[in-house]
C-alpha cells in the first residue's frame, strides 16, 4: 500500500494534520492505537494564538462548535485557566467573579464531577453557591459498579434524559443567576446543549468532569468522521511495529494488524502522543522514543526529571523528541528528511515556538502540514 503521508497517531494533532492533507488532496493514512489525550481534553485550546481561525474553521467544517473569545473557564477542580478558543461546552468568563449566586448540580451517586471545589473557588471569588443532586431512576443500573458510573456512561443517557434533568433543576433553582453542570450533555447530538442553555431560568456553565472527557472524545469522533468523508484511511486499534529508515530517510512502516504487508510514503508523521500513549517510554535511566529511536532533549541526570513538589511543574512533562527548525525529527543529530514530529511527543522543547498543550498540538500539526504542501522536506 502506498500514501502520500502516513500519520502515527489519531489524536488532536494527527487528525489536525490529516484533515489538513486530505483538504489538500493528498492522500492520507492515519494509524491510531486507541485512547489518547483527547480523551482527557479540557476542551480549552490553550496557547492557539495565530492559528484560531485557520483551526476554528477547519473544526467548523467537521462539525465541532467553538467559542473564539478571550476570557477564562472554570476548571474541574476549582481553578481558573486563561481561555482564547474553546469547545462549544465550555462557558468562558470575562474574569474569575463568575457568579453573584450558583446552582451546582451533581447526580446522585456520579463521584467524578467535583462540586465542592468549584463551590469553594467561586466562594474565594465572591459568589454565593448551593450544591443540589438531581436523581434519575433510568441510570441507577450504573450505580451498581463504581467503574459504570463514569461521565461517557452518563452521556450515553443524557441526550435521551436531558428534559427531565431540566425539569427537576428549575425546580431546584432560586434565585441564582449561574447554574453549573457537569460535561456530560451532547455527546452524539450537540444541539443539546443550547437546548438546555435555552430551557432553564439562568445562564448555564457546563463545567468539566475527570477523565474521561465527554467533549473530548465527541471532538475526536467528529475528526475522525470528517477525515473518513475527505477520503482518508483511518487504522484504529492499529499500532507500528516496525519502520524501514535508511540514509536519513523513512520508506515505509509496517502495522500489527497488516502483520508484514509494508506501507509506504512519501512523508511521516510522528503524532503519537506522550508518556500516556507511550509515544515517549521511560526507565530508571533514561527516555526513549520506542519506534523509531530519536533524540530525546532530557537531563541525564535522574534527580532533575522531577520536583519533589507534588504540586510543583515536574520537568519531565518538558521532555521530548528533538527536532530541526521545521519539525523534522533528529535521530543520532541529523535530521530524518521526510519525518516530522508533532504534537505532545516533543513535550515542551518547541514551547517558545509553539506554545503548549492543546494549541500547540494544532500549531505543530499546521507546521508539518505546510511544509509538506510547499514541498521543502
């Protein structure tokens, strides 16, 4: 089989840059194993800067629904995050007094949505709040193991249960001109969100959930729809086992799915992902990208990969794969000509360039892709 590009990785970055070939009319295989960051995305596409609109408009075009205005969102936790582009779920504030008066609404018997903490950081901030549980008998079949009461289980329910959820909130609901909910809504159909927005007496914040993210992986199945309809061939549950690399150059790869059928390219892409998705493995001496044996920029000494402050940044979230001016990837210090790397794989090492975190994962991808269209590989 041969592509123009193939992309290890089916994440935000990888389908980014997927969608941005096939949109080009190139021809385009991504090799996705499974679970990824978006599955934990706060829906807050931090760092974005020069690329909101270019990503804001190829998201519209795949169906996902953005907020392109500055302000900050409320975190599961409590916290506060400085917000430029967001997904259509989250309610971004122009500052950290969100509320005079809120109704936080959990359900009874979800212990991943996290209202005492959100209660306490709108309190710090000046806001008057009561925390209310909404039951549902149509969802207590979930309650009988801990592991089904989880957000996506939820969601599975919700867009059939949203009217009564409204219901029973109006009649829970005073006085307060913020009522908050957990992301739980508007997993397959989106249009019930504004629905509920529109039916209750107060403006609606829908706050996030711990992993995993219900957005998310709407957001991912959206990406991975629009990519499909362009054309383009989508391995999930698929993962590299092995990659020809020759004088500086990729030729092709080879699957665990496919067994020993090669795929050949033009171009490469490395999307995939961190230490989570094990892009990036570590042992007690050192860390490695698995596939294709870069350079990653790390300290060589171990009591420098951490901060013995929990709560501190922990330096090992910078490392990652080194790469030239262009994204290329470095492999024993020369660059690999037709293989780049994006996405969380380079860690922090580009973070003057392209920002961090979800931003960076999108401005990275436009970087690759770009090069690859004006053919300077």
């Amino acid at each position: 089989m041969r592509f123009d590009t193939v992309i290890i990785g089916g994440g935000l970055s990888g389908l980014t840059a997927g969608i941005s070939l096939q949109e080009a009319g190139r021809k385009v295989l991504i090799v996705s194993a499974g679970q990824n960051a978006m599955h934990f995305f706060s829906g807050n596409f931090e760092d974005i800067g020069p690329a909101r609109d270019r990503v804001s408009a190829l998201f519209a075009a795949a169906g996902v629904r953005t907020n392109a205005m500055d302000g900050f969102q409320l975190m599961p936790m409590g916290s506060f995050r400085p917000a430029s582009l967001t997904l259509e779920d989250v309610t971004v504030f122009p500052d950290e007094h969100a509320a005079e008066k809120a109704l936080i609404v959990n359900f009874t018997g979800f212990h991943d949505f996290y209202g005492t903490f959100i209660a306490e950081a709108l309190e710090k901030a000046g806001a008057t709040c009561r925390i209310r549980f909404v039951r549902l008998p149509e969802m207590e079949h979930l309650r009988l193991s801990p592991s089904e009461m989880r957000s996506v289980n939820i969601a599975r329910a919700m867009d059939e249960y949203w009217e009564k959820v409204v219901g029973d909130i109006r009649v829970l609901h005073k006085d307060e001109d913020l009522i908050i909910l957990p992301q739980v809504f508007g997993l397959k159909d989106t249009a019930v969100l504004d629905k509920i927005r529109t039916a209750l007496p107060a403006r609606v914040a829908f706050v996030g959930t711990m992993p995993p993210s219900v957005p998310g992986i709407r957001t991912q199945m959206l990406l991975k729809r629009r990519f499909e309809v362009l054309g383009g061939t989508f391995l999930m549950g698929d993962e590299v086992t092995s990659a020809a690399l020759h004088e500086g150059v990729v030729s092709s790869i080879t699957t665990r799915n496919l067994d020993t059928a090669r795929i050949f390219a033009d171009h490469f892409i490395l999307a995939s992902g961190g230490y989570f998705s094990k892009g990036l493995v570590t042992t007690p001496t050192q860390v490695t990208e698995p596939l294709f044996g870069l350079d990653i920029a790390y300290p060589e000494n171990r009591s420098d990969w951490y901060d013995a402050d929990f709560f501190a940044h922990q330096p090992y979230m910078d490392f990652g794969v080194k790469t030239d001016a262009e994204l290329h990837a470095i492999k024993d210090g020369e660059p690999v000509q037709n293989l780049f790397a994006i996405g969380s794989v380079l860690g922090n090492t580009r973070k003057e360039d392209f920002g961090t975190a979800a931003g960076m994962a999108i401005r990275t991808a436009f970087a690759a892709v770009d090069t690859i269209k004006g053919g300077n590989v």
